[in-house]
C-alpha cells in the first residue's frame, strides 16, 4: 500500500483516479474484500487505503524492536558495508 501511495502521490492524480488504478491491482482475496464493501461506502483514496490496511494487516509495516536487532547478522562472504546496510532498512 505505501508503494503505491507514493505512486500516485509522485504522479499527482485525482482522488478518483487512485481509487480506480489501486483497484486494478487487487486480486484474490482482497478483490473479494473490496466487492463486498456496500456502495458509496468509500469516499476517498484515504478512506480506501484506512479500510484495506486495517482488513489486511500484514500489509502495516511492522513497529520493530530492540529485540529485532538480534536477528541481523552477517553472512559468510559479506563485506561490514553491506552488513550495516542492514540496520537502515
């Protein structure tokens, strides 16, 4: 969702428009979803992108912890630039 987001915030299209294009790229359980949201429910691309994020969760960027942090480790072969990398992503 903040891809696309800043997608159509980059190209500066309607409100109308973005609803629109981020339909065309539904597919599955969240096309599903979206057929069975009631008519004149959504009214604007925010209103669209809150109702999504909070029916599919695992599309929120998770709120890392310390705890995280321990999970990162160098690989065999990898240069200490590319292992710090790791902590900005």
């Amino acid at each position: 969702m903040k891809a696309f987001q800043t997608q159509v915030y980059i190209s500066g299209t309607s409100d109308a428009l973005n609803c629109k294009l981020f339909l065309g790229t539904l597919r599955g359980m969240a096309m599903q979803w979206l057929l069975g949201i009631p008519t004149q429910t959504i009214r604007t691309f925010n209103n669209l992108a809150t109702l999504f994020i909070s029916q599919f969760p695992a599309n929120k960027a998770k709120q890392l912890e310390v705890a995280d942090l321990f999970d990162i480790k160098q690989m065999k072969g990898e240069n200490v630039k590319g292992y710090v990398t790791k902590w900005f992503q």
